[in-house]
C-alpha cells in the first residue's frame, strides 16, 4: 500500500524545522533553500502557514512537459527527477500547479520531494502533528467521519454503565414513510 | 537565520542614508534603496510594501514602523510579523539612520564543523523536550502561563505596580485566551519544536478583526493588569497597535500606567494630559495615547521621550515611575524577591528581566542569604546573555529545564573549537565587565545599581506578598556583597587593566 505525504496546514507552527531535517537528510547542509518542503508563511491577512512539498500526483505535469523525460514515476508511484538526465531547463518548475519542484542558485538541476525512499525526515520531526505519511487509501477519511459525525438528524440516550454516566447517538428510521 | 544564511553574524549600519530607504541584503549584495513611500507607514505595511517592490514574498525582514521614524525612545524593530527586538528603542536608532527596513535573502549553506555531531546533541535535546511532561501544554499556551502563576504568586503588575495581585486577572489568562476562542494557533520561532507563540485573532465585538502573534505574558500584564484593564480583546488590540506602530509593549504599558496613575491622584492635571481623561481600565484612552506616543502629539511627544523625557518635565512623577537607568520595569513586581530587586538594579540595560529572573527560584523556597541572591544573580546574568551571544532562545532552560550543557556540545560541533559551559560562561562574564566597562565610561556608578523608588518605598497591598517593599539598608548590604563578588570596588567599577 503507497503511502503519502499529507498537510494539515492549521497546525503547522511556522518553525520550519521539517526544512532543515529536508536539507540535512538530501544535501548534507542545513540549508532550507535545499529543502524539497517550504513552509509558506502568511499574515497578517489572510493568516496561514503552509507547508508545500510534493504530492507525488497520478498524472505528473512536471513529467509531462520534461523534454528529457528525466522525470519518472518508480515502482511505488513516486516521482523522481533523474539527475543525469536532466538538463535543467526549469519546465517542470513552472508546470507544477503547486510549486513543490525546487530550485537553488549553487544546483544544476531541480529537486523534489522523494519520500526519503519510504521513511519522510520532516515528518518524524514535526512538533506539531502537521505532517502525516499515510497509506493513501486514509486519505479523506477524516473529512468523511467528521462528515458522518456532524450528522444533524443523530439521536442521543443516556445511560448509566458502573455507574458512570454515558451516552450512545444513532441514527434512527423513525416513523416508516412511504416515499414510493 | 537568513541573515546567518547570507553570510552575516550581525550588521553594523554607520551613517545616515540621505531619505528614507531600506537595506536589502542578497547573500553578498548589500545596497541601500531609497523608498521614501514608506514614510509614516505602520510596520506590517512596511513588511508587504517592501516585499512587493522587490518581488520575493518569502524575504526575512527587520522593520520600524511611524515610532521608529519619530525617535520614540522605547521604538522596537518588527521581525516578521511577531517577533520584535523590543526594548531599549532600537527602532529609534534605526529611525535615526532613515533605515525604515531590513530585507535579507540568503541562501548559503550553514558553515558547521561536524554536523553528525551537532545532529545528534540536536536530536537528543529535540527528543528530551518532545517527551517532556509538560511539552504539550507548553505548546497549547506558552508564555501566557505565567498570568496565573505571576498572580497567585503575587507579583504580578497591577495599576502601575501599586499591587502585585489583579483581581481581574482570570479575564487575561491562558483560559480566557483558549476558551473565548482568541486562540487560532501556534506560532514558533525558526527551528523550535516548543511553539510557545499564539497567534489571537478577536472574532466579535468592537475590536473584531483584530489578529495578532501574541500576545504574551508581558504585554498582557502590562497593557492588562497594569492598567487595569480586563478585557483580552482589548489587549490583543493594545498589542496589535503597539506592533503596527512600533512600539515596545512593555515600556508603552509602564508609561501609561503612569499617566492614569498621575492623572487619578493629581500629579498630572487634566490640561497636561491635553484635556482627554485616561483612568484604569480606559482601553480606548490608552490605545489613543498609544497613537500620540507614535506620533509625539502633545503629552504623547513627553511619553515618546521615554522615562527621562517624563521626568525632565514632570519631576514629580519619580516617585510612581518604575524604572531603573531609565529603562521602564518589564512586568515582574520585585518587592517580595531582593533577588530580583538586585536583578533589576545592577541589570546593564536597566530594569528588565532579560539579564536575571530569580524571582521564581527565591519565592520558591526560603532560606536565602545575600550570600546566595548575588550568587544566583550573578549566574543569571552570566547564563542568561550567554543565550543571547550563542544566538538562542532560553526559554527550552527556563521553562522544561534542558540541560544547558547540551549548548557547549552544540557551540563545539558548529565551531570546531571544543569548549564546555564553563569556557563559555568565562566569556559571557568577561563580556558583562566589558559592557560594564562601556557604562562606567558614561557615568555609570553606584547610583545607578538601584531598585525603582516604589519598590522600596510602598509595600504591595494583596495577595501573597502583602506589605513586602525592599528595604534600603539590606539591599545596600546585598549590593556591596554583588560588587565584592563580581570583583568590583564599592562604586561598582571593574578594577583597570583586567579587561
């Protein structure tokens, strides 16, 4: 099962430190222009930090418009930039819809987010729970049981178990309409 | 960072540019644009305005915003929307030089000797903090924290530190700032996985609209409690134009509690104070006075020449004006803690908590001595500029009690050159007789080494410490003790020739 990077930008602190675990891990420097992850910071309207990094997407933009095709999806779906083949023109640069191909003034060739081969530096290190690397199937789920959850027409009961007070919620059908 | 990154450990700016203009730094370019659009410009503005003219959106910048520009003595320098370089009025100085902002790209690699090293001391004090028991309520609240701790303890500033309890003060705390909802996220400083920062957004009534990154402990006490005010939102506002104007939260909210302090026992009549009444827990009448300060407009332009200003026209406020060298009181009442008291006095930059915090230790548990105050003291002001000097937050010590020797490892690995806490405090040390050496060269002497008069003179009236003031012949004693310690002579000056 592929598993995938995923954001949730309203807790991210801003501290940037998956940027540097980024640098470290790929470049061997602290240097968060090397990070294939940034962290867009913005205020004081509208408020939010985001961090940006690769989505690894099914139909690449950025392998598309490469003229070289240095730009290849490996056997797990990741995208990956073939060095030696690239010839740093910048296109997929510009063709990623979201930003999260990199450049650096001292690199000859763009980077990306790679999912350190299965195991995300910037996750382990996020103090915030911001970053998540998940089986792809999970994602959305949360909206779906907050979705499910938020259901207006639930019914609640309290009851007592061992003397502690609780409470079930249910949906019920209720008075059987006739609807056909 | 990015200025690390650019290749600087810090600037010198000499001179004064002809007009208004910025600095940009890119790695090794450094130039000088004239913008003089940014006149009178508030200091977020001043951050769009600036990255909009040069393109880069993702620029690190210093700013001052109009305070700056017209010299108000206590000015700060904005750092990215939160983060300001707040006392002492190093917005002024930059004021001065026409510099209206800072713009810095950089994008070199961090020169370190042996990473592998520094990554593991990193990870290790990374993995104490993130299991530390508190670590999570650290992040949830931060600073804000010490309101309750500040108040239950009793030395919490109340109506311009008459008293050291606010009886208001559970409308200011963490609680409020969390359950009215102010509360819309975290915010850290680069690199921190602590996050102490919030960021408050006021979502009803006449302050909605209001977002700020804060505020915290300091600016609620002062801009809160200090003036008796009692609504949060209020001072998220307070906060907010002191960061648009560029103005110290701590100083701002000392001076005006002066005022309603002079205004409501007479030693200011209604005319000084151009006719406008400013009482406890007026928020609309000091966030006006905070627009005067920033534009020196009538007793505004007294409050903008600070501590000294005041008291060159209204010598008889001396006596309710909490300052030492000049420098208005950050927003812990010393009067229960000698310790503190000779923090604040011998502090080189004058009454602030930066150098030295003993409160919490000496009210924590009895038996002190002078011997052990001056001791402790002492230890604060060579640990705590240490932090300073290494370019470090202290707060990771203070508040989930890291090991400090853990900085050593991390000075070798970056550095190269092997050294252990104490090489380290030798030079923080050296550096604070150097400092010392730089006031006396100005004046500086006994005289200055002194408690605000309030703290000796009228006790606190509540709480915990009730009826506590310092009294001035234990803290002549405690001050020769402090001296003889430090090596200097009974006037407070370093020996010559030693450094």
């Amino acid at each position: 099962m592929p598993k995938r990077l995923t954001v949730t930008p309203e807790r991210c602190s801003g501290c940037k430190t998956c940027e540097i675990a980024c640098s470290i891990k790929h470049f061997k420097v602290i240097n968060p222009k090397k990070s294939a992850i940034r962290v867009m910071v913005l205020y004081p309207n509208p408020i939010i930090r985001m961090p940006i990094m690769c989505g690894q997407c099914k139909k690449p933009k950025c392998a598309e418009v490469c003229r070289k095709g240095a730009i290849k999806k490996d056997e797990n779906g990741v995208i990956l930039i073939h060095a030696e083949e690239c010839v740093g023109c910048q296109m997929c640069v510009k063709a990623c819809p979201f930003g999260a191909i990199y450049l650096h003034e001292s690199l000859d060739t763009p980077f990306k987010c790679d999912l350190c081969g299965g195991d995300p530096e910037c996750v382990k290190v996020c103090a915030n729970g911001a970053l998540h690397f998940v089986p792809e199937h999970i994602f959305g789920q949360d909206h779906r049981m907050s979705n499910v959850l938020s259901y207006m027409n639930m019914k609640e009961m309290e009851y007592t178990l061992q003397g502690e007070k609780k409470q079930l919620r249910y949906a019920e059908i209720g008075d059987k309409k006739n609807d056909d | 960072m990015e200025i690390r990154q650019a290749g600087y450990d810090c600037l010198v700016i000499t001179g004064r540019a002809p007009e208004l203009s910025y600095l940009w730094i890119d790695n090794d370019q450094v130039s000088i644009v004239p913008f003089p659009k940014l006149k009178g410009k508030s200091a977020l503005d001043t951050e769009r305005l600036v990255r909009e003219h040069l393109g880069d959106h993702t620029v690190s910048m210093a700013v001052i915003g109009p305070a700056g520009e017209n010299l108000v003595r206590f000015a700060c320098i904005n750092v990215d929307w939160g983060r300001n370089a707040g006392r002492t009025g190093m917005g002024a100085v930059l004021g001065s030089k026409n510099i209206k902002a800072i713009a810095i790209r950089g994008s070199n690699d961090l020169p370190v000797h042996d990473l592998n090293r520094l990554v593991q001391v990193s990870q290790k004090a990374y993995d104490y903090l993130r299991n530390h028991d508190l670590f999570t309520f650290w992040q949830k609240v931060g600073l804000m924290s010490v309101i309750d701790y500040a108040n239950e303890q009793g030395f919490m500033p109340t109506y311009n530190f008459r008293d050291g309890v606010f009886d208001k003060s559970h409308k200011l705390n963490a609680d409020e700032m969390i359950n009215q909802g102010h509360k819309i996220n975290d915010s850290a400083c680069f690199a921190c996985p602590m996050s102490c920062g919030n960021v408050c957004v006021v979502k009803n009534g006449k302050y909605a609209g209001t977002a700020v990154e804060g505020p915290e402990y300091e600016t609620v006490a002062m801009l809160g409690s200090n003036l008796g005010i009692d609504d949060y939102a209020a001072v998220i506002k307070g906060n907010q134009l002191c960061d648009e104007l560029g103005i110290d939260t701590i100083s701002t909210g000392n001076l005006i509690g002066v005022i309603m302090e002079a205004y409501q026992s007479g030693l200011l009549t209604i005319e000084d104070l151009d006719n406008k009444p400013i009482e406890w827990g007026n928020a609309e009448a000091a966030l006006d006075l905070m627009h005067r300060i920033s534009n020196r407009e009538g007793i505004g332009n007294v409050i903008a020449d600070g501590t000294q200003g005041l008291l060159k026209k209204y010598p008889q406020l001396e006596r309710i004006i909490s300052h030492v060298k000049g420098l208005e009181q950050s927003a812990y009442d010393g009067r229960g803690s000698m310790a503190m008291a000779l923090a604040y006095g011998t502090s080189d930059i004058g009454a602030h908590h930066t150098r030295a915090w003993p409160i919490a230790q000496e009210l924590e548990k009895g038996d002190w001595t002078h011997e052990k105050r001056a001791d402790l003291v002492i230890y604060h002001q060579t640990l705590r500029p240490l932090f300073d000097m290494l370019g470090v937050c202290r707060l990771p010590w203070i508040e989930l009690k890291l090991d400090e020797h853990c900085y050593a490892e991390m000075y070798s690995a970056v550095t190269g050159k092997e050294a252990t806490l104490d090489d380290l405090l030798e030079k923080s040390k050296h550096i604070y007789n150097l400092t010392r050496l730089i006031g006396v060269k100005h004046g500086l002497t006994r005289q200055h080494d002194y408690p605000p008069q309030r703290m000796t003179q009228d006790a606190v009236q509540t709480g915990k410490l009730q009826g506590c003031k310092i009294d001035l012949e234990e803290y002549e004693k405690l001050l020769d003790i402090y001296y003889q310690k430090r090596g200097w002579d009974k006037k407070g000056i370093p020996p010559k020739g030693k450094y």
